[in-house]
C-alpha cells in the first residue's frame, strides 16, 4: 500500500475514532440529564424518600447511586401489627446503584449495535442475611434483574428479570420451583406513553408434605397514554391461568381451593374534558372442598369525570402522601375534596355497578346499582339536604335464600358460642333456632314489602329521585331527612 493511501486510511480510521469517542462523550452528557429527569420523577413518588442521591460521571460510562427509605403508609398495616405487638419497625431503607454505559453503541460488548444514548444496569443492595438467603435459591445469579434501555430521544424501555430457580431444603422438606418472571415497560421521552408486558408462566411450593401452592399462567399487558387533561388514560389486562392451593395438618380440617381463570381488565377512555373509566373482573370456577363457585363477574364503571379536576386532586393526593403524616393524611385529603373535588359533582358525574353476578351452589346472586348527579351548584358539599337533592340513585338485588340463611348462621355462631361440652344435637337445636329467627325476620321484610320472595329468590329494588326514596315501588320515609321540600325542578 503507498504511502498515501495508508495516510488516507489513518486519517479516516482517525477520524471515525474521533467521532466515536465524540459521540461517546455527548452521549454521556445526555444520558446524565436523561437520567436526572427519570430519578426526579422517582423521587416525586409518594411511595418513598430518596435519602441519598449521587452521580459519577465518566468517559465511557457513569455510575448512580442512591438511597430510599420506604414511607410509612407503605408499611402501615406492618406497623399497626408491630404496635399491637409492643415492637417497632426501623425505616426500611434501600439502596441500589446504576451502572450507565454511555452511546452510541453501548451494547457493543455483547455484540449488538444497537444505537442507544445509555444502557442502565441496576444492583440492589442486600442485607448479609437476605444476599444469604437469595445465594442458596438462586445460586449465582441475581435475583432481580433490572436494565434500562434509553434511546435518543429520551424514550426507551425497562427490561425486569426475576430469573428461574429450583430450591429444596431437605430438612425442611420445603421445594419451590420458579419458572421466572419477565417484564417490558416501553415509555416516550416525558412518560406520556407507557406500554406494560409482563409474564410468570408458573410457581410450585410445598412445605413440610402439609401445604401445597401452584400457580400458572400470569399475564399482565397495558397501554396507556397522557391526555390532554392529564389523566393517563388507556386499557390494562390482568389474566391467572389457574392456582391450586392445598393444606393438609394433623388436628385441623383439610382444605382444598383452586381458582380458574381469573381476568381482570380496566379501561380509560377520554369523552371531550372528560373520562370514562370502566373495569371487569371475571373468573371461571372457584372451588373450595368440593363446593362450586362461579362464574362470576363484576363491571364497575365511571362516566364523566371531570379529567382537570382529577388529574388536580391526583397530583395533591400524591404530594399529601409524600409530604403529610400519615395519621393526618384522611384528613388533609377531605379537606382537599372539599375544596378542589366539587367540578367532579357539578358535572353529572355517574358511578355504577354495572353487573354483579355469582353463581353459587344455592343459586344465581345478581347486584345492579347506579349514581348520579344532577344539578350540582357550588357549597351543595356542605349543605347535606342540598346534596342529597342533586343525587340520583337506584339499586336492584337478587339472590338465593339460602345465602342469607347461611350468612345469618355464621353471625349468629359467633355471637352463641356453643359450650365445648355441647353435643351434635346441642348444635343443632342452636343452627335450629338461628334459621328459625331468619325465617321471622324475612316474613317482617316481606310483609312491610321491602323484600319480595320469589320460590327459593329473595329480591328487592330501591330508588331515590333526588326527594324521596322508593323501595319495591313503596314509598319509605327517611325521618332525618325532616319535612319534605318541593320537588326540585328536573
């Protein structure tokens, strides 16, 4: 090769090297502010505190440090328990650091030329005690795996790992098979549009050859985007395949359940200023000892919510959360409805119960309800006779008489204990009495018409027009409500 041509080549080998480590150096730039945006909407999350928050930055890549500590209202039902218990719980604290690969082609060591602004890996640091613990059920690897995939443009993609395991504690007689978890969150450049894919094909656990749980088929997949109020809005669906749950000790009765099918989904759609909102649970079977349940289903819906005054009360509920003790919490988030929640009632708002139903092994249980409001004006909130003018309510009700025998028995079991001396014949003349008081009682609702009985079906239907209410079509004075006002003009 001439001497010229090999002065061209260097020149252009040198020209892409400087190019690259160029490009490598504003990648880092941008990765940093990228990041920085991402950590300040962590932090802004009502969840936690960020104690501690540091960020390196070198040629070729940077590193991240920081440190949580969990709020109480994340804890609180722990709390309440250890406070029962005469304990407290130290602030559990967390700390996890990024390891930020800078671009262009940041995955090049592994052999992709993927084109990226940063590729973020994720360690969490663990106690002595729990990095013990994880070693022996997931050997070397780690146990949660967590990589950020920034593109340029600021949009990117989470990738979540919680890998395969097979543990068996001998002694113990404890196994568990893990057949993984794998999550894709796809967001754009502000988290305006978030896409959600997420699996765990399956998990077996037996203990001690008395308990027994198994689980398959879990899916989780979601859109959503911003909309012009704010709101994030889109669809979300939850599936469960199938779990078997079985406990078997000396002393105790067995139990069997399993669950088929369960789905649920939830949808957000806008309508001008507004939101509708709607969500549908469903599930196959469910079996407990023998007994059948199902299907079933419940729809719930929410129609004309105010979308600038939710995405407001949204934002505030967060910022009293991150910022407000939590006993003062109800409170101060009362005081914030009151205030800055009254667009949702001026604007015929309209919460439903669209179908609940049950098949059980009594028979078919069927639940409608709705309300509405109309006519809402500004401090009807604080007028409770106001109030109750604006509102529109109707429910209607079927379900076997067996059911409300058997609910009875139960509460009635709870408040007559029979002695432990009792015989089988003691219990039943209890049970005996218990039905025979339920038999009474729903003649009385019978004859005051508040219930109809149709066979084996209990039924019953109320209304409230804004001014009185009607159940079964029979007018039913409500005595606090005072002397009757006109009617509203409708």
């Amino acid at each position: 090769m001439s001497k010229k041509k090999l002065v061209v080549a260097g020149s252009v080998t040198g020209a892409l090297i400087a190019g690259w480590l160029g490009a490598t150096w504003w990648s880092g730039l941008e990765a940093e502010k990228t990041l920085a945006k991402q950590h300040k909407m962590i932090a802004d999350l009502p969840y936690f505190t960020v104690k501690k928050h540091e960020y390196t930055r070198g040629f070729f890549s940077s590193r991240e440090s920081t440190t949580i500590t969990l709020n109480d209202s994340m804890l609180r039902p722990a709390l309440e328990m250890a406070k029962l218990a005469g304990h407290e719980i130290p602030k559990l604290e967390l700390t996890y650091t990024q390891t930020v690969k800078h671009g262009p082609f940041p995955l090049i060591s592994s052999g992709s030329f993927a084109l990226l602004k940063a590729d973020v890996t994720t360690d969490v640091q663990f106690s002595e005690d729990t990095r013990k613990f994880l070693g022996k059920v997931f050997g070397d690897q780690k146990p949660l795996q967590l990589e950020n995939r920034v593109h340029f443009g600021d949009s990117g993609e989470f990738l979540i790992t919680i890998p395969k395991f097979a543990y068996e504690e001998t002694l113990a007689k404890v196994k568990a098979d893990w057949q993984g978890l794998e999550a894709r969150i796809a967001y754009d450049g502000d988290f305006n549009k978030v896409d959600v894919d997420a699996q765990a094909p399956g998990l077996h656990f037996e203990a001690n050859g008395q308990v027994s749980l198994d689980l398959k088929g879990l899916k989780f997949v979601a859109h959503n985007a911003r909309g012009a109020s704010g709101v994030m809005l889109g669809k979300g669906d939850l599936t469960l395949e199938r779990v078997n749950f079985k406990r078997v000790e000396e002393g105790k009765e067995p139990v069997e359940a399993s669950l088929e099918q369960f789905a649920y989904m939830v949808k957000s759609e806008p309508e001008g200023d507004f939101v509708n909102s709607s969500g549908d649970f469903s599930l196959k079977q469910f079996a407990l000892n023998g007994k059948i349940y199902g299907p079933a289903r419940l729809a719930v819906s929410a129609k004309h919510i105010h979308g600038p005054t939710l995405a407001k009360l949204s934002s505030e509920i967060s910022r009293i959360q991150r910022e407000v003790p939590i006993e003062q919490q109800p409170a101060k988030i009362i005081e914030l409805a009151r205030k800055e929640g009254q667009p949702l009632f001026k604007n015929n708002l309209t919460l439903a119960i669209d179908e609940l139903s049950v098949k059980l092994p009594e028979g078919d249980m069927n639940l409608k309800a709705k309300l509405s409001t109309q006519g809402y004006q500004d401090g009807d909130f604080d007028a409770p006779r106001k109030l109750l003018s604006h509102l529109r309510a109707n429910a209607e009700m079927k379900m076997p008489r067996r059911v409300i025998e058997i609910i009875s028995l139960w509460k009635f079991r709870g408040m007559i204990a029979a002695p432990e001396e009792a015989t089988k014949e003691d219990q039943e003349d209890l049970d005996n009495l218990a039905k025979g008081l339920v038999d009474q009682y729903i003649k009385q609702l019978t004859a005051q018409q508040l219930i109809e009985v149709d066979g084996d079906i209990l039924k019953t239907r109320a209304d409230w027009n804004g001014e009185k209410l009607e159940i079964n079509g029979k007018d039913f004075p409500l005595p606090w409500l005072g002397p009757q006002d006109p009617a509203p003009a409708r």
